[in-house]
C-alpha cells in the first residue's frame, strides 16, 4: 500500500486459489499476458474472479477479496488475494504465488525492490521475495518500495527507511509524497517544507511544495507574494504573478486572478486569458472548463471545441472523458444537490455513451457504468457481454 495517494484499485470480496503451502501456479481460465490490465468481476459477494477488458473471465469466481495492483515496468502485474480466513497472498499474472495465501498476514502491499509490506498483530514490517521476514513488524503503516526507500509511520510520524529497515530519516514528517526523478514534497511537524530526496536528504527547504515535479517543475509557494515554480534544486524556474493552481501539463498550467482561471506557459507568461470558473489540465491538446457552472472543452487556444452546456466533465483521459447531465456538481464532480446521468464524451463532445448511468469510471482500458447492475464499455463506447 502507498501512503501518500492511495491509488483507487478494485476491490472485492474472495476464496484462495491455492491451498496453503502448495507451489502450484494459478490457474487461469485464458491465456493472460503479464502486464496485461484485468479487472475484478463478482457474480455476488465472496464469489470473485478476474476479467480480461474483452470481457472474458479468465479466472474462476472462487475468490472471496482481489486486489489488482498497478502496471509496473518490466515486473508482471500482480493480486493480492484474500482468502476467507483472512489471511492473504500474491500471485502475478504469471500464474506464481509470490507470497503463499497461507501466510499469517492481515494485510499486504506488493512486491518491490525484493520486498513486501506485511502487517502482523497490528504492525508492519517487510517480507523478501522468498516469504522470509526481513524487517520485524514494528511501524503504524508501511509503503512499498517503489524505489530504494520506502515510507513508514511510526508511533505518530513519518519517516523513510532502505531495505534493510535502516532509518534514513527521523519520523518527523507529517507529509512525504511520491517520488519523482528522485525527489518528493515533504513537511515536518514544525511546519517546515521543501524536498527530500531517496537518501533523506532535505535538499530544499523554505517552501510549502503543492504536489511532485510535473514537466521538472514543482508548484511552490513561499510567501503570500512568493509563488510559482521551482525545479529539483529549488531555484525559481517561474516565479508566478498569478495565483498557481495546478501542475504543469503539455506546457501549459492553471493560474487565477480576482476568482477566474486561465492558463499560464513555460515562459511565465499568460496563454489563454482568465475567462473560467473552473478548468482542468489539458491533456492532448484539450481541457475541461466551466463557466457560469456549465462545462465546455478548449483547444490550447482557449477556443470551444465543445460550447459549455454539460454539467460537468471530468478531465480527459485517452482522447475521452466522464461528463454529466442535469446534476448539481462542484468542480470535482462530487453531488451538491441533483445527482445526474453519467456518459462519457470524445474530444468533439460526441456522446459515445449516453448519459443514462447513476454512476460511472473510465478504468485503463474499460469503462464501467452502473445502472440495475454493472454495464461494460471498450473506449470506443461499444458495449462488451460479460462471459
């Protein structure tokens, strides 16, 4: 588990696929590539499986929790699997258990950099590759070794360790975020905020920094008239005159002035004037917008590709995204009153799935609407028969 964004995986309720102790591989139903994106599929609570986004089940509905895990270059994707127990295990797409789902673990993390967070007895520590318990549970909460450190709580704060469970840092930190090109925002509990880098080293200090680098740039402030910009070393890349409200995407960021936003350039210079209420990152070459409560999309020219009449649209994601009808949304789509329909527009504001759900989520390569019951989309919106 990562404990700065917890990444939203699908969960459901599951029995083990293998007995405990047993070296045999899972067995899947299909053949499934090792990175492949699968999704959790419950015919009903404690009776889980996993699809492909054909829709196909390739392993059997015999599971009582699953957990799909990320995509991670060059490692297979791996599912924690919970059986009904409670005790927990790990199989990759591959079909091998990396942790036997006989172990007595209460929770886990996944496999990286050689370890496995592990939760016993109300503690975490770290297992190896092998199962074998190499950092004693001793900490609140415990992350994943995305790199060379991983993140811990101890008994109030945060702090780092490497794989051998030595302490990089003190847990002074109330905050650490994701690491990116080898650094993350922090913040101790005396308020004080900055960088750190994967040996614990405080590499600059004296900011309050928003969020990872994004395009090298991370969004800092400094003081009430000191905000922007600034690259890993902490110098000013950008020091802005508007107020900074998002990171950096295709060279373009959210800046507002006097409650309306526009979007600022690399150069620091104003692209496409402060006319919206609300806006969101672009993303290939468009952005969600919203004026007078109604959303619209902009090309990097701030024209109207899709005049603002929708209730809500979500950021775009592979040329597509979420939008609403007749709901009383805020500017994250969250309910302030009527909930709405949910559909999902392509980038001229086509409807390639009608705005008839009470719900919906656009997950890698698969969309999924609820309305009755679960209903399945491909991107192009062409609806796919669960098998």
């Amino acid at each position: 588990m990562r404990l700065s964004l917890l990444v939203p995986f699908l969960i459901c309720l599951a029995l083990p696929a293998a007995a405990e102790g047993s070296e045999e591989l899972v067995k899947f139903l299909k053949p499934v590539a090792a990175d492949a994106n699968v999704h959790v599929l419950c015919k009903k609570e404690q009776e889980c499986g996993l699809m492909n986004s054909a829709g196909e089940l390739i392993l059997e509905q015999t599971y009582r929790r699953l957990v799909v895990g990320p995509s991670s270059p060059g490692i297979p994707r791996q599912v924690i699997a919970e059986p009904v127990g409670g005790k927990t295990g790990i199989f990759d797409l591959t079909g091998k258990w990396l942790l036997q789902p006989g172990s007595d673990y209460e929770e886990m993390g996944y496999l990286r950099n050689n370890r496995i967070a592990v939760k016993r007895e109300g503690k975490w520590g770290y297992v190896d590759g092998r199962g074998k318990m190499v950092i004693p549970p001793q900490f609140e909460s415990a992350g994943d070794f995305l790199t060379t450190a991983a993140i811990v709580r101890g008994r109030d704060n945060l702090g780092l360790i490497d794989v051998n469970g030595t302490p990089l840092t003190p847990h002074k930190y109330i905050k650490i975020g994701d690491f990116v090109d080898g650094v993350a925002e922090f913040m101790d509990a005396d308020v004080v905020a900055g960088l750190i880098d994967l040996k614990g080293k405080e590499i600059v200090t004296g900011y309050t920094v928003t969020g990872p680098l994004s395009e090298g740039l991370a969004m800092a402030f400094k003081s009430n008239k000191e905000q922007g910009y600034i690259d890993r070393t902490g110098k000013w890349v950008i020091k802005s005159k508007f107020g900074v409200r998002g990171d950096f995407s295709e060279g373009l960021a959210i800046v507002d002035a006097k409650g309306k936003r526009g979007y600022m350039a690399r150069n620091g210079k104003l692209a496409i004037p402060f006319k919206y209420d609300s806006a969101k990152a672009f993303s290939n070459g468009v952005a969600s917008v919203a004026q007078k409560r109604k959303w619209g999309v902009i090309d990097r020219k701030g024209r109207f590709l899709v005049k603002p009449e929708l209730d809500y649209i979500d950021s775009f994601v592979n040329d597509i995204a979420r939008a609403n009808r007749g709901g009383s949304l805020d500017e994250y789509g969250m309910s302030e009153g009527a909930e709405g329909l949910w559909g999902v527009i392509d980038k001229s504001g086509k409807w390639i799935i009608e705005p008839q759900y009470e719900s919906l989520e656009i997950n890698g390569d698969l969309i999924k609407a609820w309305k009755g019951g679960y209903h399945y989309f491909a991107l192009d919106g062409r609806p796919i028969q669960v098998n």
